[in-house]
C-alpha cells in the first residue's frame, strides 16, 4: 500500500497519541489473529487496512495485545475454537493463574 496523506494522518494521531512505532507494529501484526478483519465476517471481506488497524486507541491496544496472545493465536490456526479460549481463559482465572495468554 502506499503511504497516502490519510494514512499519514492516522499513524501520526496514533503516535501522537503515546503509541511507539513498535506498538503500532505489534498492532499491524496482531491484527491478523482477528477474524473479522481478516474476513470471517458476513461479507468475507478483509479489513486489513492501516486505517481500520490504527483507526483509534482502543482498536491498537486491542490488536497489539492480540499479537502476545497464545489463545488468539491457536484460533487463528484452527486449533481451538473461541468457545474452547473463551473457556480455557475463565479455568485459568478460576484457577487464580490470571491469563497471560498461555494455554495452560
């Protein structure tokens, strides 16, 4: 893609924002271990752009922590389904082992 004046604008609120350049990317790079942007929505269409991936704080924090999350990670490959992450991360806090993410 190229680095249109829009684009520009949006890394640039988000930098401004107090996001580093390193945040920004683990955000670029969680995002794809979101499936709905990566088009398991109703349309089959990918939101992938940089301007939906830093469309705001709220969407960066949530993408950036998506690239360090093992659950996320193991849905986006096929190996377990939300329900089963869902479920794994309330035994894991039940268990008062918090959740880093990590499958047991």
């Amino acid at each position: 893609s190229k680095l249109d004046p829009k684009r520009r604008k949006r890394i640039n609120a988000r930098l401004e924002e107090g996001f580093s350049v390193a945040e920004l990317c683990k955000a670029i790079s969680g995002a794809k271990y979101d499936p709905w942007l990566m088009g398991k929505n109703p349309s089959n269409k990918r939101y992938d752009g940089i301007e939906t991936i830093l469309r705001d704080a709220a969407q960066v924090e949530k993408l950036r922590d998506l690239d360090d999350n093992e659950h996320a990670k193991a849905i986006a490959a096929g190996k377990y389904s939300a329900t089963t992450a869902r479920n794994l991360d309330t035994l894991q806090r039940w268990a008062g082992g918090g959740d880093n993410g990590a499958p047991f």
